[in-house]
C-alpha cells in the first residue's frame, strides 16, 4: 500500500513540474529574437492552441 502511494506522489510530482516548465516556457519564448510574433501575440496564441490543440499545421 506505501508503494502505491510513493508510486502516485512521485508521478503527480514529475507532472507538476511539468507544467511549471510548460508554462515558464511559454511566457518567455515569445521574447526570444528568433520568435516570429509580437510578445503581445502571446495570449492569442495560447488560447488557439488551447482551443484546438495539436489540430493546428
């Protein structure tokens, strides 16, 4: 039973961290030199890829 609890909490760890990275990520790419839209775009381009996820191409 211990195990399976360690289990869990060691993968809802590595999932938190995850989104941490993801979302760290995501704030500051649009500064990057080589990004090719506004910083301002930002939020419209989360919520396009919120809204239709890995559909885009």
């Amino acid at each position: 039973m211990r195990k399976g609890i360690s289990v869990i909490r060691t993968d809802a760890i590595k999932r938190s961290q995850s989104v941490t990275r993801g979302k760290v990520t995501g704030f500051l790419i649009p500064f990057f030199p080589d990004f090719p839209y506004t910083p301002g775009m930002q939020g419209f381009l989360d919520r396009l890829f919120n809204r239709y996820g890995n559909k885009i191409t």
